[in-house]
C-alpha cells in the first residue's frame, strides 16, 4: 500500500501538455479539497532516480523514437525520459492522481484508459485498496484510506424493480460489479474506474443471487446462491475482469445460499450459509484451483444467528481468517490446524447490526475494516474502525466518519 508522497515528475511535463480545458477525466466529486498540489514538480535527475528505484520491474511496451533533436513525440508522456520510463513513473502515483495526470493531454488520458497501468501495477505488486460502500439505495461512496478521501461515484441506472431486490457487490480487477434482479431475471451493472461510470455487466452462465464471492486481483469466483425460481444451487463460477468472461467450475458438494466467500493460501473457501430456508450450514467447502477439486471441511464456521442472520462477515488478512460475531459483538481468527475459532477482543462499539445486516467487516490490505454506525432517527454518521492484526486484543482506530445513513447495504474493497 502507498503511503506519503507517490511519485515525482519531471519539468519536462509541462512541454507535453496540450491544453484540453474541455474535457474532464474521472470527474469525481471529491468531498474534501486536496491539501497538496496534485503533482510536484522536480527536477529532472530526480525523476531519474524514481525510474531506478529497486522494484519488480514491469515488461512495458518500446520506447517511441525520437525526432532527432533530442526529444520525443506527444506519445512518450514525459518527453525527455521515454516512454518506458514515463510509464514506470506514474506506476508509483497513487491512483487518486490519474484523474489529474489524464486530464493533461490525450497521451496521459489514452494510457490512463486502456488500463495499461493497472496491469502493470499487477505485474509490479503495486496495490492501494480503496473502500467501495452503498448506504442508500443506487448510491455509492468509495474511501481512500492512503489520502484520506471521500469521493461519490455517478448513480446507478436503475429501474424500480432492481432497486428494491437484494444486492451482492463484489470488486475484481478494476471493477465494481453490482448484481441485483428486474421483474424475471438476474442482472449485473458494472462500474469502471478507468471511464468512472456504470454499464450493463456480462451475464453469467447461471444467473443467481445470495452467493459467496471473493476476488483475487483480475479474477473471482462465485459459488452458490439462488437462481431465478428459488432454487439453491451447487454451481460455481469464475470471472476475468481484463476478458470479461464466465467459465463454469465443477459444482461444490453442499447445495448453500447466504454464503461468504474468501480467498485463502491461493485456495477458495465457501463459509456458512444455508441448504434450505430453515437449516443453517456449519461446514464450509476448499476449492483447489490447479486441481479444479472441492473439499468439504466439517464444522468450520458455527451457526451464529440462525436462518434470519446476515452471511458470515469474514475477511483474510495475510492469509489469516478472521470473523465478526455481531451477536457477541467480538472478533475471532480462525485456528487453520485445529479447526477451531479464537477470540481475540471486542468489535469497535459504536457500529450497530440487525443480525449482522448493516454492518461491513472487509479486508482493506494489512488491515480489518469496520463500517457502520450508531442506529438513529432523522440521519446519522456512517464510521470506518481499522485494526493492523497483530498481537493482542484488537485496537480499533476510526480513520474516517461523515454524516450519512448507517446502514450499509453492500461493500466491497477494491486492490489495484
């Protein structure tokens, strides 16, 4: 995760702009001024010298030859260092920046929009985890933890149908992808941090809701839930966000819905959730995905509420599995090679739940994400308790809070 200053560009920057004063890229509604100048302006051995940094070094494309007096064409971003170069600068700007950088000229902006960067940001282990959330209906808030800000995205388009249907979320690659349901069927909306605005998503194979889901960088799987008539379902299913694509995998053993889903060890583990609409599920499922196998592990999440509870609100930071109990209102980690759950301390006390629903716990990078707030009549204060997981009880810090609904009905954390 970036932390502090993010990048440094050469003056040669302002030679290559063209001016473009028409034209906005990723007009985000930022809610708090900026406290710092969007980009600082250094020298050019500086700008050099960030190119060389020690790091996992992306294959980029060629640089673009020059015009025989020294400098490049428009295409090379920032004329005097190259392309490739240029490319490795703007790796380690913070993605809060690339709505400035690409309202620069037409290279900056075209870069910026094929989602060059965030491949090679994967490639490079380059991630920052941005906070997505919805406590009103068809409207979201995303939260970067790195800068400190709030920022609105456009509002759904929606019919009234899908915005009274229950709703899944789920972040892979640089998407947010909301699922929801019209008059007969299952549908998908996408939103799109390169274009910052929402279109219909691709269908998948076997449409369904109340499924577990988790994303590892550009791909996620999806597991059980229901279809369209009610029935629960076995199926899974993989997506690639660069492809856009649905392949079905084999189906698990257990028929489950109200699930939860995480990544684990490189492994996928469906958690908890519900054979029918009266008897809640202990077991949880291991999928391989080199073997392309499902192994069903007994007794790996106890039954909290019951068949009225929210899913199993559980997050894996450094490969270790902890649980939110919103009935005893503790934290607890997952003993890998016993089995067995640990309690480790208290929840932050001011978020409040109606079984677990409203209430967030996320994975955001190295450390556990709270959101939710106090129950009051007349508005209220949504809140965001992060805790780094280490040794001994946990010691939530608020990181941010604002005068909203607090409620959340989805969210989802976004790495790329």
């Amino acid at each position: 995760m970036l932390e502090g200053q993010s990048c440094v560009v050469s003056r040669a920057l302002l030679s290559s702009c063209e001016q473009e004063s028409n034209w906005v890229f990723l007009s985000y509604h930022l809610l708090d001024p900026p406290c710092k100048r969007p980009l600082d302006i250094v020298e050019e051995e500086e700008a050099m010298a960030i190119t060389q940094r020690p790091s996992k070094r992306p294959n980029s494309s060629p640089s673009d030859s020059s015009d025989g007096q020294g400098y490049q064409s428009d295409s090379s971003l920032i004329n005097t260092i190259g392309r490739d170069n240029s490319i490795n600068c703007l790796l380690w700007c913070s993605r809060s920046d690339y709505g400035v950088l690409a309202s620069l000229n037409s290279s900056f902006r075209s870069i910026i929009r094929s989602g060059l960067l965030y491949r090679l940001r994967r490639q490079a282990e380059i991630v920052e985890h941005w906070v997505y959330f919805s406590c009103n209906v068809l409207e979201w808030e995303a939260f970067d933890p790195n800068r400190q800000r709030w920022m609105h995205l456009p509002q759904m388009p929606s019919n009234e149908c899908f915005m009274c249907s229950d709703k899944e979320s789920l972040a892979v690659g640089t998407e947010l992808l909301v699922f929801g349901k019209e008059v007969t069927s299952h549908v998908i909306l996408r939103y799109s941090i390169l274009t910052n605005s929402w279109t219909p998503g691709v269908k998948m194979n076997t449409p369904r809701c109340l499924f577990g889901s988790a994303s590892l960088g550009e791909r996620a799987i999806l597991a059980g839930g229901c279809d369209a008539r009610g029935t629960i379902l076995s199926s899974a299913e993989l997506y690639n966000s660069e492809t856009r694509t649905w392949i079905t995998l084999p189906s698990m053993n257990k028929p489950r819905k109200m699930c939860s889903g995480v990544f684990m060890d490189g492994k996928f583990y469906v958690i908890g959730g519900m054979s029918n609409n009266a008897t809640p599920l202990t077991c949880g499922e291991e999928f391989n995905l080199v073997t392309k196998t499902w192994r069903v592990i007994p007794d790996m999440f106890p039954c909290q509420v019951g068949p009225t509870g929210a899913p199993p609100l559980v997050a894996v930071v450094n490969n270790e599995l902890y649980s939110a109990d919103y009935a005893e209102k503790v934290v607890r980690k997952y003993d890998k090679k016993n089995n067995l759950w640990v309690t480790l301390g208290s929840l932050p006390e001011r978020p409040d739940s109606m079984n677990g629903w409203g209430l967030a716990f996320r994975a955001c990078g190295n450390r556990l994400i709270v959101i939710g707030g106090p129950r009051v009549l007349g508005g209220g204060i949504i809140e965001l308790n992060s805790w780094i997981p280490k040794d001994g009880p946990p010691q939530w810090t608020t990181i941010a809070s604002k005068h909203s609904a607090s409620f959340v009905y989805n969210c989802a954390v976004m790495g790329c």
